[in-house]
C-alpha cells in the first residue's frame, strides 16, 4: 500500500484528522516499529557483505556516528595486536560474524534523537585506523513526511501499522487506551520478531569467554 493510499484509507475511518496529522502519526508508528532492532535493519557495506569501518584517530576515545546511524551494537576488530601491552588484557570477547570469530571491543554508545548524532566512546586510545574496526549499527528509519515517500516495512505489515494508526487515533480522540496498549504489547512484536526472520541464522552472536564455558557430564554438550 503506498503511502498516499494508506492516508486516503485512514481517512476515511478518522475524518476529523488533518492528511498531514495522520501522515506524522504513520511516521511515528512506523518509526516505534523499526526502532526495535532487527537484523534486517543491521548496517552493512554491499561491497564487502561486512559492516563498515569506523576510522578512528589517536587520543580520540569518542566519535559520531553517520546520519543513518540509530544506535552502535557492536565495535569488533580484524585483530587486537598492540592493545595488550596498554592495560587492557580484558577489553576483547569473542564475536561471531557469518562463521568466523573476531574480538570485539569495550565500547559505550548514545542512540541518535532529534537533531543529535549517536555517538560511540572506546574505553582506551583506538589509535590511528582506517581499515582495523568494523561498526556494526542498526539504520535509522527514514521519516515519513510526505506521501512521496514509502514506508520501510515490508507490505504484509502494512494493515498492522493501519490497525496501530487507527488505535492511536482512537486514543487520542477518546482518551481510551485498551486498543493502542493491545497493538503496542501484542501487534507490535509479532511484527518485529517477523523482520528477524529469513536467511538470518546464526549471522552474529557473541560468545562466552573460555573461562566461563561449562561441559557439563551429558557428553560434552555446552
């Protein structure tokens, strides 16, 4: 359903909103739906199939995302060489990414919001790279404020986000909140838990440290 025709729909069920009311409350849902991470929405070089490098320079611990930055998940590097030596024995766990294992660093990050950048800091001097750390983030989604321009939710859902309009809606024009809480706690996470799904099977994980893994006695299974 494009964009021009969902507001045209939602029209009709809510004559008394404004087309641009309900194109901002189609972003908004919209918006709460693709802010929940998935690995659909995981940031990746189409080059190399692989996240793309953060380049980082000496003495700087903190850095600003890209602007289709939401939120970092994850720094993992090519190799931890000459980070040993600086206190930092510790400051690497085993990452998975499509099969192979990389060690991943000790970062903080802030999400991106109006008007700001999301930011990730390292716990020690990163040095001067170009090409050593890869920055796996989730996309921001793309605002919805025009009817030139498409949802980024597959089209099966696009009824779900309708039903979300609809309650919202409702709420804010009844003050009753049963439908919205229902579509927010129920809906919602069906839709999310659906963009997971896919050729997406083990892609990334991190894994326990050596000296926390446990045999246990039923055959060797961790």
């Amino acid at each position: 359903m494009h964009t021009q025709a969902m507001v045209s729909y939602i029209r009709k069920k809510a004559p008394g909103f404004e087309p641009q009311e309900i194109l901002s409350i189609i972003n908004e849902v919209q918006r709460m739906i693709l802010s929940q991470v998935t690995i659909q929405r995981e940031s990746l070089d189409s080059a190399t199939g692989m996240p793309p490098y953060l380049e980082t320079t000496t003495g700087q611990l903190q850095y600003d995302c890209p602007a289709d930055c939401l939120k970092t998940l994850s720094i993992f590097t090519v190799d931890s060489r000459g980070y040993m030596s600086q206190g930092y024995p510790s400051a690497y766990a085993n990452y998975r990414w499509n099969g192979a294992r990389y060690p991943e660093t000790i970062v903080s990050q802030t999400d991106a919001y109006s008007g700001q950048l999301a930011t990730v800091t390292f716990a020690f001097d990163p040095g001067d790279t170009t090409e050593r750390y890869f920055h796996l983030y989730a996309l921001k989604p793309v605002d919805i404020d025009s009817v030139n321009i498409q949802l980024q939710v597959p089209e099966r859902f696009h009824l779900a986000i309708v039903d979300g309009v609809l309650a919202r809606v409702r709420t804010e024009h009844f003050g009753a909140t049963s439908e919205w809480d229902n579509w927010e706690n129920n809906k919602m996470p069906h839709i999310v838990q659906a963009l997971n799904h896919g050729a997406q099977r083990n892609k990334h994980r991190t894994l326990t440290r050596p000296e926390y893994q446990w045999y246990g006695s039923a055959n060797g299974y961790r």
